[in-house]
C-alpha cells in the first residue's frame, strides 16, 4: 500500500475517533503490512467438489468444508487433545468456532494471534474486554478482529472456560521463522494476509515485517502443520533483545519484570515467546493510541507510550525469534 493511501486511511480514522471520541487512533500512520486490510471485490474460488488434501493426514476436504465457520477443518486430529464443543463448532448462529482462526493446535495464523499456553485467566479477560468494547483494533475494517467481536459479544460464559482452559493446556512451538534480510519477497495482500507475489521477486525490506506462509497451498488449506516466516530488518533482533531486557537502558520497565523470564508468561500476564510478530506489532500500536484499553492495560500504558515504530518493529522482531 503507498504513502497516499495510508494517509487517508489516517485521515478517514481522524473522523472517524472525531465524531466517536472514544480511542485516539488517528495520531498513528497504521503500518498497512501489519494491520493488514483485504483489497475489495475480491470473490473466493468457488467450490467444484474437488477433495483436498495435505502431507501428513489422511483426511480430505472440499473448498465449502474448508470455509466452514461451525465445523473445523481438523487435518491432524493426534496433534491435540479432544477439542470443547466450541473450539471446534462454535455454537450457531453468532460464535464461530474458535478453531477455524486460532486453529485447533491454537499457533494462530498472522491475522488473528495464538492461543497456544496463554494462561486462561488472561484469555477469559481478554474475551470480557472484546465484548465491553475495550478492546478493539485500530483498523475498523479487519474481518477478523470484527468477527472475533461477534463471537465474544455472543459466546457464554460457560464456554468461554472451557475455550480457555483447552488453548492454555496446549504447547506453543516452534511456528514462525525470524529471518534478518534487507531484501524480502514481493507481497500483495490475500486472505487477510501478505503473500509472496511473482516467482523470486525482491524488494527492500525498509520498516516493515513481513510475515508470510512457509507454503502458500497449505496455509491456504489452514494446515496446522505449516507455519510462517518472518522477514524482519538486519539488526533489528539486538536491538529488540536490548529494548526488551533493559528496557533500553531503564527508559522504561523491562518486559520480563512483568511477561516472565525468556517471555514465556508469568501468572495471568502472557507470554511474547515466539508469537507473530505482525500480531505483536498491532497490540503495541493499539495498546499505545489506545484501541486496546482494558483495566490491564493500564500496566502496559508506560511501557508503549515512549515506544517509537521502529522500537516496536525490532521487539516484535526480537520477541518472535526467541524460539520455543
Ligand atoms: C473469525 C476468526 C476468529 C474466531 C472464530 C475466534 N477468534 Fe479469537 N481472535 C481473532 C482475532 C483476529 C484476534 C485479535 C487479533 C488482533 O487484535 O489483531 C483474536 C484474539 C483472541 C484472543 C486474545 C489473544 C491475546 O493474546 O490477547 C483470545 C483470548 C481469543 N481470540 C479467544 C477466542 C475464543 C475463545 C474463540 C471462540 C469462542 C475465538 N477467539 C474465536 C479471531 C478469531
Ligand atoms: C508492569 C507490567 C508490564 C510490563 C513492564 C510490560 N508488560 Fe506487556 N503486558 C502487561 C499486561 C498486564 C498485559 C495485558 C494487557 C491487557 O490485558 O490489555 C500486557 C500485554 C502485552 C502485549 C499484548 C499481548 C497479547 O497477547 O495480546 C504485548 C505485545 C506486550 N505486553 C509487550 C510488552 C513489552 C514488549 C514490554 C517491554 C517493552 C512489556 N510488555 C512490558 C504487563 C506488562
């Protein structure tokens, strides 16, 4: 996306939070390649019958099955315990199941976050602050941030727990693949997502992230076992490690006084190990101009608020490449 549409996308969010007063998301530029927005038109293939399939599972499914928001497309049932009804229908019409985004071994996918290891108590807030409207994204038109909205406004209590409790007892690993470069792959943006467009064509990385999937096929598919790379700017992995741990030289608290050692999570606070970054990237900017703005929050206010864009690209960069 250039220069000129990403300021009026600014200036459309200026009067949008003028006539709402509600959250100050217009100072910000929102970086397009994480608060990524699907070009309009665009029409899904449609289905033709044709069974799918993917390495490693026996299982097939067609184009309509793998778009089912109330029935997941489980390719690798043994890769997981036995899903809450929820996680993997939802309940009709208004809670999507909430395997079909976080998939059903909760890695997650860029446009939405993992859930794998959160601990519940701070995923049952989370869905509390969706639902009270204290917690929104900084870009109106994400489909994904919107629908999760939906579900929370909707899903009960009951399941909400039982949700929490399944994603928080599944391991995070290994999902996303940090690679310093200064030239990256040529992107456009589909599925709520960058992918890689022509064969082997390079640009500048410049001051961005970008996430892609390891094998466009299969993330096409959600595959559960075909995660992401992450090209991140050359050096910018130190200085997220120095940010991070010294909070650049006591500018601000270290992360793992409140996040845990090795950012692994500590009590309700979550873990940062190895999550997408574009997903981390959006929570700083929302946390900062205040889109995100749950009572916890406020723990994180003194943090982001002397964080330039380019401190929270190289965080992101450095919190993503701490492996698991
Ligand atoms: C349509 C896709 C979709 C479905 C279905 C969905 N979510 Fe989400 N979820 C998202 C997105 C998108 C985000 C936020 C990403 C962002 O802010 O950039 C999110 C965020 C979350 C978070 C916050 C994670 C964090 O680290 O703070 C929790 C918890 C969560 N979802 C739980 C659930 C539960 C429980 C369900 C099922 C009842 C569910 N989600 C269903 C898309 C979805
Ligand atoms: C004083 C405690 C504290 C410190 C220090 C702190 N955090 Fe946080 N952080 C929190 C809490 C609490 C939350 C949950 C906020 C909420 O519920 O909205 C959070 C949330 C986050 C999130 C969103 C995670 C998610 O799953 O959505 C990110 C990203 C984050 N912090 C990054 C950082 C970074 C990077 C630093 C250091 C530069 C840092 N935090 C320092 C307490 C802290």
């Amino acid at each position: 996306m250039n220069k000129g549409v990403v300021g009026a996308i600014g200036l459309l969010l200026l009067g949008l939070t003028g006539m709402a007063g509600s959250f100050t998301a217009a100072a910000d530029e929102l970086p397009a390649w994480a608060f990524v927005v699907n070009p309009p038109g665009g029409k899904p293939p449609a289905d033709d019958g044709t069974l799918h399939h993917v390495p490693g599972s026996d299982r097939a499914f067609t184009l309509s099955q793998l778009r089912d928001l109330f029935n997941v497309p489980d390719w690798h049932r043994d890769d997981h315990p036995p899903m809450p009804d929820v996680v993997a229908h939802g309940r009709r019409p208004d809670v999507y199941a909430c395997a079909f985004c976080h998939l059903p071994n909760g890695l997650g996918r860029p446009e939405n976050a993992s859930l794998a290891g959160l601990p519940a108590e701070y995923m049952v807030k989370q869905v509390e602050d969706f639902r009270s409207g204290a917690r929104r994204s900084s870009e109106p038109r994400s489909v994904p941030v919107n629908f999760m909205i939906h579900s929370a406004q909707h899903v009960s209590d009951a399941d909400v727990r039982a949700a929490a409790d399944y994603f928080s007892k599944l391991a995070s690993r290994q999902w996303i693949r940090v690679v310093e470069s200064a030239e990256v792959p040529k992107t456009h943006v589909a599925g709520w997502m960058l992918m890689p467009s022509e064969h082997g064509a390079m640009e500048p990385i410049g001051h961005r992230i970008v996430e892609i999937p390891e094998d466009v096929e299969r993330t096409e598919l959600r595959d559960s076992q075909s995660g992401f790379i992450a090209y991140v700017p050359p050096g910018s992995i130190d200085r997220g490690r120095i940010l991070v741990t010294t909070g650049d030289g006591g500018r601000f608290a270290a992360c793992g006084t409140c996040h845990g050692a090795g950012l692994e999570g500590l009590g309700p606070v979550p873990g940062l190990a190895g999550r997408s970054p574009s997903y981390i990237v959006r929570q700083l900017f929302d946390l900062r101009n205040g889109a995100r703005n749950g009572t916890w929050s406020a723990l994180m206010k003194p943090v982001v608020s002397g964080l330039s864009d380019d401190d929270i690209i190289a965080i992101a960069a450095y919190t993503a490449s701490l492996g698991r």
